[in-house]
C-alpha cells in the first residue's frame, strides 16, 4: 500500500473535524475525495503530509507511519508532492526558482543539475517561456501548473491536491486538468480532493465521498455517481451533478 | 559676505557638524545592535516555548513602557553605580538606542514576519525544507522587504531620541547647539540651525521611505 490510513481523528481543540478515517491507497490508484465544505476532506487531505498534526490513528505512506515521533517528516515530505488550492508559489523568487529550491535544498543538488530537472518538468506543464518571470505576472492557471512542477521537482511518489483549481478561472481550470491527466496516465499516485465532478468520474479509480468527518461512501465512479448508496451521498451529487 | 560669515547661523556650524557626526554615529552603531536584538527578541515572540515567549514580552513590554530619557539616565547612571564602573557616555549612548530601538524592531519583525501567509510555509515544509530552512529561503526575505518602511521610520525616531544625550553631554548635535548658545546667548540662530541638521537628515529619509513603501504596495 502506498497510504493506509486507521482510525484517524483530527480535532482542532474541542471541535472534532476527522472522526475515525480508515482508507488504503494503492500504487498508481487516483483517488478522488468529494463532500460539502465542512466535511473533514482539505483536513484529511493535509493529515497525510502531517501538515497537520493527527490527534490519534495513524497515517503509513510506503509503510512509513507519520505518527512515529521518531520519524523524519522532511525526508517523507520530499516524498509526498502537494499542491494547494492558492499555489502558494515564492512570490519572491523566479518560476525557476521555485522549481528548484527544493532539489537544490533538500536533495543537495547543484544550481545546474536542479535547472535539468526543471525545465523538462516546465515544458511538460507548457510554461518553458516563463522560466524567468515571477509568479505575479502569471495567471492563475499557470501559477498551478507551475506549482504541480515545483512539487514534481522532487520525484514524489505520491502527490495530494487539495482544491487544485477552486480558484481559478473557469475558463482556466482546463489547461490545469489536462496536467493532472497526463500524471495520472503517467501512473503517479494521487489524492485530490475536488468539486470537479467531471474529472473525479473521468480520472479517478476510485471517489470517496465525505461528511461529517467520516467516509460516508466510497466506490468506482460509475458506482458512485451513477448509482450512490448512502442518502448523503445521494443528496449531495442531486445539489452538485 | 562679512555679514554672512559674522553671523551665528554659519559661526555655529562647525560645532554642529561635529554634533551630528557624533548624532549618526550613535543612532547607526545603536541601530545595527538594535536591528540584531530586535531581530532575536522578534523570534523570540513567535516562539511556541512559553519561557522564550515571556522573556522576549517582558523585555519589549519594559522597555515600551518606561521613557527612554529614564533608560539612558539608568544605564548610565545606574547601571555604573551597581556595577562600581564608569561606563563611557558614547558607549552607554549606544547602548541605550540599542535597548530601545531593539524592543520597537522585535515588533516589527515579529509583525513582518506573521504577516507572511501561512500557506508559504506550508508549501516550503511540504517540499521537505526543514522549519529553518522555510524561514530562512521563503518567510524571511519575504518579511524583510515588509520591514523596510518600519524600520526607516524606527532610525528616524531613534536618530531624534538621540538629542536626549545631551543630559549627560554627549556632544550630540542639539548638544552642541546648546554649548553655541551657552556662550554667545544666540539661542534662537542656533537652535534654528539644530533643527535644519535634523531634517536635513529626517526629510529625506521619510520621502525615500514613501517611495519604497509605494512601490511595495503593488
């Protein structure tokens, strides 16, 4: 299993957001999480990088449980790619580098060495003539791709998004799919979370669908979409689909 | 020129150059400690360790909160008495600017600082960066740029405070102004000129700082 996750709880002081999360991903799966705002999911999403801290349950990525104290969280992150609902580019620094910050920084390669890495990575998302702008003259769209790029720097094995296009631009949010398809044939493990229904049915091998801080549901997509058991779900895509 | 050169306006300069020389002098040499406790108590206050975190509030809470004419007559004085040793009035100046400009600029860092969106640490952790070097490659330079008005604005400050070492006759440049006119009773020709050297220095600093804070705010 690349991520198991058992009876994870997550609260944020007295308010309990995750209740008991158990979830296996495997090498090469796409899993899509859906639910309403509230649900627990960005939250789940950000426990498997342990940018949030888990109350209890523990999270294994490649058998690595992050609930150890012992364990090297920096050495998992470079591992796990995430990319987040507002890019969260450098602003201060060139699209380069924000691309290579990370190989240069935590894998210890040399200026040149990180530019090789990059630049295939820049044309794969169709950004190779912004190279040397700052993020601030890019649009949203691209601002995204170039943030998948800064996380696929790092050669993770797994990538988690959260939300990757919930604020862009409807008319840009293609160009960033298209991006994340490609991986997905590529055969990256990925998590994401996202109110793009069209996507989760078409890319995903699997959809869980959130509430209330559980998995209420999960299935293949045509499964789910098509023929949702739980009444929450059954709500949920009559106000969404 | 006789007329010019016989008046108190240009017979009081080479007094007051002198001063402001010393004036400069105090408020960099104060600035540039202050800028290193300010940067360390500033840290210090967004630390999540209770003990660091009280320290650093004491510090900047005391300091906010007493005169700093209370400050330099303390090290000074104080401080010597305690201690059984004569501290030098320049090095007890710059100690005193120190202190002082040191407790404003561990509010300006600490605000430069937590004014720097969370999700910029999350996405240098999220590549692996360990804690420092998140602050170090992403959040500092980022919040050093947002600390360039304040900090302006603090030498400006601190540049003025220091016509209060002239109670402990520093030659500071009000101080000399005050010895000019001790002698030759032309307070007001000198006084006159005292403050000119101060804005001399004070105005064009605040229109550079405008323009920096202007082309900031993009």
């Amino acid at each position: 299993m690349m991520i198991s996750v058992r009876d994870l709880h997550k609260s944020f002081g007295s308010v309990e957001v995750l209740k008991g999360i158990d979830a296996e991903i495997k090498e090469q799966e796409v899993v899509c999480v859906i639910g309403p705002s509230g649900s627990g999911k960005s939250t789940f999403l950000r426990c498997l990088n342990l940018l949030e801290e888990v109350t209890s349950g523990d999270v294994l990525i490649e058998g690595t449980n992050l609930t150890d104290p012992k364990v090297n969280i920096n050495e998992v992150r470079s591992r796990v790619g995430m990319v987040f609902q507002h890019f969260n580019l450098f602003p201060h620094r060139t699209v380069l580098e924000n691309i290579t910050l990370g190989p240069i920084k935590v894998k210890g390669l040399s200026k040149d060495e990180a530019k090789k890495v990059a630049l295939p990575l820049l044309d794969k998302v169709g950004l190779s003539d912004k190279a040397d702008v700052y993020p601030e003259s890019l649009s949203g769209g691209q601002k995204q791709r170039v943030a998948i790029a800064r996380s696929l720097a790092m050669e993770p094995r797994i990538m988690l998004f959260d939300e990757p296009t919930s604020a862009l631009d409807p008319e840009l949010v293609g160009d960033v799919l298209e991006v994340m398809k490609d991986l997905a044939k590529e055969g990256m493990t990925m998590v994401v979370v996202t109110h793009e229904m069209g996507f989760a049915r078409e890319v995903g091998d699997r959809v869980l669908f959130m509430d209330e801080g559980i998995i209420m549901e999960e299935d293949v997509p045509s499964n789910l979409f098509g023929n949702p058991q739980n009444p929450r779900t059954q709500e949920f895509l009559s106000k969404v689909l | 020129m006789d007329f010019i050169t016989q008046s108190h306006y240009y017979r009081v300069m080479p007094m007051l150059l002198e001063g402001l020389v010393w004036t400069l002098l105090i408020t960099g040499i104060g600035l540039i400690f202050g800028f290193i406790l300010g940067a360390i108590f500033g840290f210090a206050r967004l630390s999540k360790s209770k003990i660091i975190y009280g320290i650093a509030t004491v510090y900047v809470e005391v300091v906010r909160g007493t005169p700093i004419l209370a400050q330099i007559l303390f090290i000074y004085f104080g401080l010597s008495d305690l201690m059984g040793v004569n501290i030098d009035k320049i090095t007890a100046s710059i100690i005193a600017i120190a202190i002082n400009a040191g407790a404003y600029i561990a509010e300006i860092v600490r605000g430069a600082v937590y004014s720097i969106d969370k999700g910029q640490e999350e996405a240098g952790r999220s590549i692996g960066l360990t804690r420092n070097q998140t602050m170090r490659y992403i959040i500092w330079p980022q919040a050093f740029r947002r600390m360039i008005p304040p900090l302006g604005n603090q030498f400006v400050i601190s540049l003025k405070d220091t016509s209060l070492f002239s109670v402990i006759a520093v030659g500071e440049l009000l101080y000399m102004g005050q010895q000019y006119y001790g002698s030759t009773f032309a307070a007001f020709e000198a006084l006159t000129m005292v403050c000119i050297m101060y804005l001399v220095i004070t105005v064009p600093t605040a229109v550079y700082l405008r323009r920096v804070e202007r082309r900031l705010d993009v």
